[in-house]
C-alpha cells in the first residue's frame, strides 16, 4: 500500500484480469472493466464485499456468538430486492437539508481543531490525528444522535472492524477486535431502541419514524445501517482529507494554486480522489461461469476491483501519474463505486474535505508537510489510509 501504483501499472499493461493464488481472487485493473463489473450487478454481486478477508479464528467466532453479534452489511453487500428496498429508504434520509444543517457544526470543529494544531509550541502536527479524525467521525456521530464524547470508542471500533473484515490478522490478534465488535454492534441496538423510545432529530430516528410510517424496514435492518454507516461515514472521509492535504503539500504550486483561488477547491477533491483514492480495491463475487475482458471467470470466483489502478488508467486519463487541478475528466474516477451501489455518502464527504480545505486555506496557507516519502499506509486489502500526515509551519514574528 506504500507504493502500490508501479504493480497496477504492471497489471493494467500485461495482465489485466490476473487470478491472484495468494488469496484467491481475479485481480481486475483497467477502467472500462472495473466500470462494467460494478454496472452489471446481475452477474457480479456485492454479496462478499463485508467478507472476512482472513476466515474467523474459532475464538472470535465464539467471543462474537455468544456476545450476540449478527450485524450484516447496511447496504453495500446486500443485493437486489432487498438492496433496492432498503436503499430507497434510507437515501431519503440523505437529504440536502440535513447537509446544509450539518455545514455550520462541521466548519466551527474544523476552526477548532485547526487552532488547536497551530498553538502547538514547535509549529509541527499531524494533520490526520490532529484534524482529520475527528471532523468526519463527530459529524457522523452528530448525524445518528451521538455526542462527540464517544469519538475515541467509535474509532476503536471502526478500527476493529476495518482489521478484522480487511485485514490479515492471527488468531490471536483477533480475539481483542471479536469483542470490540460485540460492543460495537450493541451499541447500533441500542440507538435503534432509543429512538423508538425517545424519538430525535438525528437519521435513526428518521429511519424508525419512516418505519412506522409503513416503510419496509427492520429494527435489524436499521442497526445494521448505523454498523455500516459508523464506520464507512468516517473512516474513508478520515482518509479523504488526509490524503487531500498529503497529497496538495506534496505538490506546492497545486497548493499555492489554491491559495490563490479558494474556487478551484472542489477540482482538487475530485483529483485527489482519482490520484490517491480512499479506497484503492473493492471485491465482487461471479453468480455464473461468465468471462471479463476474455478472461474466463467460474460461478463463485471472487473478484478484487482495482479502482486504484483504473483511476490511472492511461486509456481514460492523459498523463495519470501527474497530479493535475486542471484535469478536466476528473469526476470521472471510480472511487465511489458505480452503478446500484455508488456511495451514498459521496456529497457528504466531499463537502466536509471541501470545508477542511477552505478552513485550512485560510487559517495557515503556509502549511508544509513534511518528508513526505517517508508516510507510510496500513496494511488492508482494501483501505489505502496514511498512518500520519506530519506537518509544519511558519509562525508569525
């Protein structure tokens, strides 16, 4: 994950649809055929998108049994009817008034936090620990009905889950994540159990009303949509900001581009999302013996999408290894998904990196980062997220 773009480039050019022994996936890497396999859900379905990379160890799958853990994906592994059933009611819920009433609380933590990072005595942060964490994770805690006193346990949480669905952990290092878990996903029951109990302006609430209402929608249902959305709704938007920031110091005339005009904001999200995506690969699953740019692909095969590598795909984007604002088929990535699935979350997200940037922009337009070569990613399958984005700046005299 360090460095992964000199392999897709390598897979793009001499083996695009690759079957991977080592873990037992089709390794897909051009555009066009990362594009179709996300539009043609009837042959390729989401239904392992939330598997386990690494199986359960025996320990895990007791410490998570007995603790009642049967959380399911809220909507990106489910699969039409019931997908489309259960998207057509919460996506009511995503509303631009319920951004536009997030917008003020998002911006005033940003100003915060970026103070906070700024009164540092040696002009030196983190701008993932010290920003980049907790904007998303208090606006989507904000969102379900979740004060920012419960950011610390969410994140560890979230890390559970990102290390034991994605990762490649022992046996023994599972037990730990098993019971975050459990704890986890009690606690999506009792929010679905609060708001029916105490009602509330916050999504939950919105879903049980909508739900007694008549809406097709489980208590269960709508746990497992806060088990998702807690997770996806903070940890890819975390990585969002992080690499928007990384990736516009590393490129300083980029960087001064923008601090000359705030305007061009929005093309910079959607290049740093083609450029160094939060998501670099996402897994689909063959319903029928079918085939993918003349591959053979069995019934049953599982498929590992590298929108990563699609995203710099040469045969779509001119020159994709450069790092460019002006880039005008940008918006054109594949880091939301395609087709049924495309994220949900997308104009959530962007507008928070878009209020981090502007705020940032403003507060301390000589921010450097520094060494950059040196950042390192964590090790998933799926998730590329920087391990730090260590930064420094110029104190006024």
């Amino acid at each position: 994950m360090n460095d992964p773009f000199p392999a897709y480039d390598e897979l793009r050019a001499e083996q695009p649809v690759m079957f991977d022994e080592r873990i037992g996936y089709y390794i897909v890497s051009r555009y066009d055929d990362v594009k179709a396999v996300f539009d043609d859900w009837q042959t390729f379905s989401s239904e392992n998108a939330q598997a386990p990379v690494r199986k359960r160890s025996a320990a895990a799958v007791k410490i998570m049994n007995d603790g009642g853990f049967t959380a399911y994906s809220g909507l990106s592994a489910r699969i039409p009817p019931e997908h489309t059933r259960m998207r057509t009611i919460v996506q009511k819920e995503f509303t631009p008034r319920r951004y536009k009433a997030l917008e003020p609380t998002i911006r005033e933590n940003t100003a915060r936090l970026l103070r906070q990072m700024l009164a540092h005595p040696d002009a030196t942060g983190d701008f993932l620990t010290d920003v980049a964490v907790d904007i998303p994770t208090i606006t989507i805690l904000g969102l379900l009905g979740v004060g920012p006193e419960m950011v610390p346990t969410y994140k560890k949480w979230s890390d559970s889950r990102a290390a034991m669905t994605w990762g490649d952990l022992s046996d023994e290092e599972q037990i730990p994540h098993a019971h975050n878990l459990v704890d986890y996903w009690n606690e999506c029951l009792r929010l679905v159990s609060d708001a029916h109990a105490h009602g509330g302006d916050n999504l939950v609430a919105d879903l049980v009303k909508a739900q007694d209402a008549g809406a097709e929608i489980s208590d269960h249902e709508i746990a497992s949509v806060c088990y998702s959305l807690l997770f996806a709704g903070h940890e890819t938007t975390t990585t969002l900001i992080s690499n928007t920031i990384r990736v516009l110091l590393s490129h300083p005339d980029q960087w001064q581009t923008l601090v000359a005009d705030p305007s061009r904001i929005p093309a910079a999200i959607d290049e740093t999302l083609r450029y160094s995506p939060s998501i670099v690969g996402w897994r689909r699953k063959a319903l029928r013996d079918t085939e993918i740019a003349g591959t053979p692909i069995p019934k049953g095969a599982d498929i590992l999408l590298l929108m990563g590598a699609a995203n710099r795909d040469p045969g779509v984007f001119e020159e994709p290894e450069v790092f460019d604002l002006s880039r005008e088929n940008a918006r054109t990535h594949l880091s939301f998904g395609f087709g049924i699935h495309y994220c949900l979350g997308n104009m959530l997200a962007k507008m928070q990196d878009k209020i981090v940037l502007e705020e940032t922009l403003k507060a301390v337009p000589n921010l450097r980062i520094v060494n950059p070569e040196a950042i390192t990613f964590g090790e998933n399958l799926s998730f590329r997220a920087p391990t730090s984005v260590p930064v420094t700046w110029e104190v006024p005299s």
